[in-house]
C-alpha cells in the first residue's frame, strides 16, 4: 500500500470511529432531520396540499431531508482539523511521511462514509410516508450521497483548515447550516421565491443535492416542475451531479493546498 493509500484510510477510519464514539452527535444527526419532517411536515402539509399531482408536501421534503442529514454531517468533517490542531495531534500526522493531500481526502472520505450511513438510515421513514422505495433506487442513491458528503466535507474542511479554535468553527457553521439548508430548495419550491433568494439558491451547492435526490424519489416530471433553473435551463440528475462532483473537487484542491501551506 503507498502511503498515499494508506494517509487516506488511516485517517479515514479515524474519522469513522470517532463518529461512532460520539453517541452525542449520533443520536443528535438523526433527531434533527427528523424534528424538522415532523414540524415542517405537520405544519404546512394540510395548508399546501399537493404541490403537483400526487406530491404532498411530506414526499416533497422528503428528499431534502436526506440532504439535510448528509448536509449537517458532512459539514462537520472541518471540526476534527480543529480539534487535531487544538490537541497536538495535527502536528505529529504532519511530520509523519504522508501526503498531506491524502490526510484531507481521508478526513473527507471518513466523513463521507457516516453521511452515507446516516441518509440510508433515513430511507426508513419512506414507507411511513409513502414514498415509493425500490432496489434500483437505493443503488442509486448510494453513489449520489458519495458526491454529495464529499462535496460539502470539501467545504467544511476549507473552513476548519483556516480556523484555530472548535468554538470558532462551530459559530461559523451554525451561521451557515440554517441559511444554506433553507435556500437548497429542501424545505420550499424555489421555483416561486424572491429573485435574490434565488440567486443564493444557485451558488449553494447544496441545491443541487437536494435537486438529484428529488428527481431519484419523485420523479423527473415531478422534480423539474419543483426544482430550479440554471441559465434558464431544468437539470436533469446527472446535471446536478456533475455540478455538485466539479464543486467538490475545487473545495478538495483548495483545501488541500491551504492545508499544505499554513500546517
């Protein structure tokens, strides 16, 4: 194995165990989520209808909910720089011979990992509300949750690459979670919201998540009637996708010379 290899699955299963660890923030990932179907879903459900045929406002969320639980973990991956670097452990990875690349795409791929597990574990609420569930669309939710979590662990490494303190980072974050989950589109149609806010949706990397995950569960017709335009143009899934893939790949690289440079 090089050590190439071998900086990314150390790390890596690092990361995991220290999810694992965390009872904490295990059962707080799942609540959240979950919290906000049952407010949301119970709030608005009866006053909106369906919002096509045959989408209810719970089926409509629900996509966005797996986004938001993949989102909220995800983001998160940033805070183990921090607290590596507040504990002294940061510095001894550093002098060891591996690639400093390859730590970051390990942290990214440890965080990845439990996002994956977390938004399957919340395909057990599809039956309780409806949403049709089948082999192939688990098979393909898989490699769309990949893209997803590695994109925005990119993100919340960038931000945890740049900070010192674990308070720092979690008031930064908490500053971003709510504003980006709300302009993704997971909790409201964008194609009927105030062109500023629509403008935000477009740079948010998350709606494009949310938008391939609501194309796999409600369908294509369903999810370009609700779903947002780039350029004037519906995406399909795999256009979300790339988008989302490219975005992901620019946090990584950005990350990990940054990372290089200031560590």
């Amino acid at each position: 194995m090089s050590n190439y290899n071998r900086a990314i699955w150390v790390t890596a299963y690092r990361e995991f165990l220290r999810y694992v660890n965390n009872r904490s923030r295990l059962i707080s990932s799942f609540l959240m989520p979950i919290l906000f179907l049952i407010v949301f879903g119970a709030g608005f459900n009866k006053a909106l209808g369906n919002l096509v045929p045959g989408i209810d406002f719970i089926k409509y969320m629900y996509p966005g909910i797996i986004a938001m639980s993949v989102f909220q973990t995800s983001l998160f991956a940033g805070l183990s720089i921090v607290w590596d670097r507040e504990i002294g452990f940061l510095r001894e990875v550093l002098v060891a011979p591996l690639p400093r690349s390859g730590i970051i795409i390990g942290k990214a791929v440890g965080s990845a990992v439990t996002a994956i597990i977390q938004g399957l574990v919340m395909l057990i609420l599809a039956p309780f509300l409806k949403v049709s569930l089948t082999l192939s669309t688990v098979l393909e939710l898989i490699p769309i949750l990949i893209i997803i979590s590695m994109a925005i662990s990119g993100l919340g490494l960038l931000i945890g690459s740049r900070l010192r303190s674990q308070q720092s980072f979690q008031v930064l974050v908490q500053i971003l979670v709510f504003p980006l989950i709300f302009a993704s589109g997971a909790f409201f149609p964008l194609n009927s919201v105030p062109l500023w806010l629509l403008d935000i949706a477009r740079i948010n990397p998350l709606t494009y998540g949310v938008d391939a995950l609501r194309h796999l569960f409600l369908g294509n017709q369903a999810a370009s009637a609700l779903g947002i335009k780039l350029f004037g143009h519906i995406l399909s899934m795999g256009q979300d996708m790339l988008l989302v893939f490219v975005l992901g790949v620019i946090l990584l690289a950005v990350t990990a010379i940054l990372f290089s440079k200031r560590d």
